[in-house]
C-alpha cells in the first residue's frame, strides 16, 4: 500500500482528498448517460461483489456507551438519544443497492436499524425545515433536502447482513440514504440538523453535486 494511502494519525487523508478534488474538476467518470433507476446499475457503474471502506481515513472509536445521536434545527422537539433510547425505538429492515461516486455498486444489502420517518415523528421538524445537515463523529458532513431524507426506503442503520456495523463500515450507526451517491450516507453519524437553507457538505464544497443521483450521473457540480 502506497504510503500516502494509509490513514494519518490525527488528520485526513490528503491525497485521496486532492484526488476525488481533481477528479470533479475534469469531470472523471462521466458517460453523458442517463438511465432510469429501472436500469438497475446506474451508467458509469461497477459491479463489485466485495464491500469497500471509503472514508477519510479518519475512523473514529465511538463505543455504544459513548454515543449519542442529536437531533436539532428546526424540530419542535430537539433530541439527544444514547444507545439505549436509539434501540428501543422500532426497529426496521431495509434491502436495497448502493452506489459509490468513485465507481463502485455493490447490490442486494441487507440493513436493521430505525427508519428516519421514525426520527421524524420524533423531532418533529417544523414547516420552515427543508434541507438536513448531518455530521459524522470524524467531522465528515454533507447535506441533502428534507424530501431526499425523508424517503421511505431510508434507515439509520446499526447492522448490516444480520451483523452489528463494524468500525469500518460506520458502526455504531450510519445513515444510508440508497437513492444517491453513497458519500451522502453518513458513517458515525452523530448530529442530523435542520435548516431553512441548504448547508453543502464536505464533498459539495469540493466540487461534488449538492444532490448526487446516481441515475442522472449527478457526480460533479
Ligand atoms: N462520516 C463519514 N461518512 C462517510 C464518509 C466519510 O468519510 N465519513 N465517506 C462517504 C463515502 S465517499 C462513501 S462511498 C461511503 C462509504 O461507506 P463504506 O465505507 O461503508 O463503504 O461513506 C460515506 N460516508
Ligand atoms: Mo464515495
């Protein structure tokens, strides 16, 4: 392994950063495809059978007894939930395939956790609330509108394949928001805010879409 790929004590991965950077500057990737999500790999795509790790390098120890899940913004109803409260909320199921910007699609992932419409009755975001900022406990954000989050198909997820989230992967809990490009998934999720106005997250403001379907190739921009 190249030195410069291995994660740096204390700090992000700036290679990998500088890369994905000069990627969305030269449009890497890009077909001028569109398909349907009835195409079941979206153009540009890989099929892979194993799971990749894709983060900054930063992988932070967050132990079920450390952590807590805020909810704050525009909520009627702000909320901070340990482990034990965010378990004893009605668990939930989902099937579904994601799709990374860097190339990678990997289908048919089986996901138990708690459905966000769940954490919306919750909180109760208030009608000024239409866009969702969320934050990673190793200082990743991104952001998508309220209307992308509150799909259905939507988890925040503690297990994958019937296994607790290992470290890697996000553990204890990550967001997985199917319908886009997987950097909207947040891993170690620890606060999910709600706004008024669109709040670009880490890769947005590094030339990556604000939205990122995958179906429309929404990769850069
Ligand atoms: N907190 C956090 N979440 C993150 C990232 C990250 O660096 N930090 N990377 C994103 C990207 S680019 C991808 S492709 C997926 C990768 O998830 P995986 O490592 O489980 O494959 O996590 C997303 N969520
Ligand atoms: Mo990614």
């Amino acid at each position: 392994m190249d030195q410069d790929d291995k994660p740096e004590a204390g700090g992000i991965r700036q290679k990998l950063v500088e890369t994905k950077q000069a990627w969305a500057r030269a449009g890497r990737l890009l077909t001028g495809q569109r398909a349907t999500p009835e195409q079941r790999l979206p153009p540009g795509q890989r099929l892979v059978k194993d799971y990749p790790v894709l983060d900054l390098g930063i992988q932070p120890n967050v132990p079920e007894g450390a952590f807590r899940l805020t909810l704050d913004g525009l909520v009627e109803n702000p909320v901070t939930l340990d482990w034990a409260a965010f378990t004893a909320l009605p668990q939930e199921e989902r099937f579904n395939d994601i799709h990374c910007v860097t190339q990678w699609s990997r289908y048919d992932n089986t996901w138990h956790g708690v459905a966000v419409a769940t954490l919306l009755d919750l909180a109760k975001p208030k009608p000024e609330a239409k866009f969702v900022s969320f934050e990673g406990y190793d200082g990743y954000t991104t952001n998508l509108t309220l209307d992308d989050f509150a799909l259905p198909e939507n988890l925040l997820a503690h297990s994958w394949e019937g296994e607790r989230l290992t470290r890697q992967h996000g553990g204890p809990l990550r967001v997985i928001v199917p319908h886009l490009y997987f950097w909207k998934s947040t891993k170690w999720v620890k606060r999910i805010t709600f706004l008024a106005q669109n709040k670009p997250g880490f890769w947005e403001v590094r030339g990556y879409h604000d939205r990122g379907d995958p179906w429309l190739e929404e990769r850069y921009g």
